[in-house]
C-alpha cells in the first residue's frame, strides 16, 4: 500500500507539491497528460489551480470530474525535500 495524500499545492508549469501521510512531500507534474482529453480542462490554469485533496488523491471540479489515480501520483513523482515545497 502506498501513503496518503494530505496536501497538495498547484504550482506554476503545472506541477503539484504534494505531501503525503508519511511526511514525504514529492513534486508530480501534470504536463504531460495535458494532450489526453480528459485533462485538457487543467490547460486552463485557474482551473488547475482549484485542487482539491478528496479520496486519499487530489480532484478536480464541482463534481470531482478530473483526479489522478494515487499510485500515478506516488510512483510518477520525485521526492522533493520540505524546505523547498511551497517556496
């Protein structure tokens, strides 16, 4: 089982901080799912910048029409050291 997700910050260049229940903040970037259709919404970036963390994953929408599968979020991210996340 991986580690939930607690908190998640949109970042410029469409990358998300994301901290997860272990402590462990990682970067994950959004850009290169921009060209599926589903994503094409984040293009715009007050969009994107609406996250939400919901279901142990972060969220899109009104209705929570966008997310990210959590394991997508764990494993396609890189660690990043606390001091740096939300700088």
């Amino acid at each position: 089982m991986f580690p939930k997700i607690t908190t998640a910050i949109p970042k410029p260049d469409y990358k998300l901080e994301i901290e997860f229940d272990n402590k462990i903040w990682k970067e994950f970037s959004v850009l290169p799912y921009l060209n599926y259709p589903v994503f094409q919404p984040l293009k715009d970036t007050s969009f994107f910048n609406k996250i939400i963390v919901k279901y142990d994953t972060v969220v899109w929408g009104k209705e929570e029409i966008i997310d990210f599968d959590p394991f997508t979020l764990w494993t396609e991210s890189t660690e990043i050291s606390k001091k740096s996340a939300t700088t």
